[in-house]
C-alpha cells in the first residue's frame, strides 16, 4: 500500500514513462525529471534491476549527468538480499529523485517486492521525492501491474495477467508502448478486474507527471490514453471463459497529448496548455 503522506508534507511527483524516450535529441522528459529533482543540486539514483543490460545503469548516468544533474548513482540489485544491505539504504535516502529503467517489470517485482528498497521508495516518495520509471519502470510504479497480455483492441478474460507493483499509488493501472504495441484490450481487461483504478496508457516518448495534487500533465511527442471506469455500468467479465471478449458499458475515454491534463482525484480532463494556446491564437 502507498505510505502515508505526513501533514504538512507533500507526495513527491510520480513520473511513468512509456518507454523509447529521447535520449539524444529532445530530452524534455528527462530534463523535466531532473528539475523536479533539483536541477543543478539534484543527486538521482538509478536502478536498473529490470534490465539485462550490463550498461543500462551507465546510460542514464551519462544523460542525467549530461542534463545537469550534480550526482547520478546507479544502484543494481541481482538478490534480495542486495535490497537490504545497509549502504544501499543509506544511499537511497540521500536522493533527490529515483529512476527505475525499462527491461522486464518481474525482475523488479521478484527482487524488490516486500523488502527494505521497496519500502523505502514508497516511503521517500511521501516525503516529496520524485520517483520515476520507464517501460517495465514505469508500471512497476502502481499497486497493481500490467505483466503481460495478448495485443489487440478487445480485452477478454485472458488478455492481462497483473501482479503486485511497488505500489506508490493505488488510483491507477499503466500500460506502456501502448499505441506502437496494440495494448488497449489488455488495459480494458485489468480495468474490467478492478474498475476503481484509472487505466492510463502511455505511447512511447510520452510521460505522465503526476503532481502531488493528483493532477497528471502530459510531456513528449505522444499521446496517453486514460481510461475510466469509475462509471461503469455493467461489465460481463465474471460470465466468459477465458478467451471469450469481455462486454463493458459505461467507460470514458480520454486521449491527452503535451499539456493536456487529467485530475485522478475528480476525474476532470482538460486540454490545458492547448487550451490556452488555441485562445492566444
């Protein structure tokens, strides 16, 4: 479950990535991460669990470095017992801001899951302190996470399989290469399975920075698909075998791009900076 946010403090932002960010052109999500860091003064630790990548780590150093970021660490974790080891405590506690790469969402889950780390990313993060993740990263972020599932527009029973997350948050479900991989039939089924969560679908090169408000602004080239469920009326999930289609009534769906916002207390979208920008024009 999400730590408890101290009166008087602030959740620190929750930034999910949908993977293939830009790494060598336009790093506005990134650069915009290592702001909400500290900028200049930010201290960042990456953890690249999920990859089996041998330089992933180094790569983020080199571009939060790069982005003016004072001090980039990468901490790796190959045993659960890495993620009790004192030193990597004390390191995590001294970050400004924590970064979780892509790769495969279960090695995070099975290695971090239920330990010391996992605890006290949560427990930073009610602190203020910025946590984010891209592809795998990014939905190893929520209570419940996306695995795995079969492509495609129709969700049916069988098109998901969800795990626990590190459960930062409990309002919402992310999926990720959403549009570039055919994933609204599998984030329709999780929502079928748990209707009070908010689905949110990232395409590749976009990110959803989510405030302490609770208000997610869209950054990047591409777009979020939000989906909400909070009205549905009739779902037959409970009635189909396992690769019968799924009938759901009742859901609304938002498409947000760069500026647009949608408010996971109220449920409100809005256009946002595109709204402002059409009236100037």
């Amino acid at each position: 479950m999400p730590s408890r946010v101290l009166a008087g403090t602030q959740r620190g932002w929750i930034v999910p990535i949908g993977g293939a960010e830009e790494k060598e052109g336009d790093r506005r999500i990134l650069a915009r991460f290592v702001e909400l860091c500290g900028a200049s003064a930010a201290d960042i630790v990456v953890i690249p669990t999920a990859s089996r990548l041998a330089d992933t780590g180094q790569n983020y150093e080199s571009i939060f470095s790069g982005l003016g970021a004072a001090k980039v660490t990468t901490l790796d974790f190959d045993t659960r017992r890495d993620a009790s080891e004192p030193g990597r405590l004390d390191r995590l506690r001294r970050a400004s801001g924590i970064f979780f790469t892509g790769g495969n969402q279960l090695r995070i889950a099975t290695t971090l899951g239920g330990t010391p780390i996992a605890k006290l990313v949560r427990e930073r993060n009610a602190l203020g302190v910025p946590v984010g993740g891209t592809s795998a990263g990014a939905s190893i972020l929520s209570d419940h996470m996306i695995v795995s599932g079969k492509e495609g527009g129709s969700p049916s029973a069988d098109s998901v399989r969800l795990a626990p997350g590190l459960g930062l948050t409990n309002r919402f479900v992310i999926d990720q290469h959403f549009r570039q991989r055919d994933r609204l039939g599998r984030l329709l089924a999780a929502l079928a399975y748990n209707p009070f969560e908010i689905g949110i679908g990232l395409d590749e090169d976009t990110a959803a920075f989510i405030g302490p408000d609770n208000t997610l602004e869209v950054e990047g080239s591409g777009g979020v698909t939000v989906v909400d469920a909070s009205e549905l009326q009739f779902s037959s999930m409970a009635q189909v075998g396992n690769d019968e289609p799924v009938c759901l009534l009742g859901l609304k769906v938002h498409i947000l791009t760069a500026g647009a916002t949608f408010n996971l207390g109220t449920r409100q979208a809005s256009a946002g900076k595109l709204a402002e920008s059409k009236q100037m024009n």
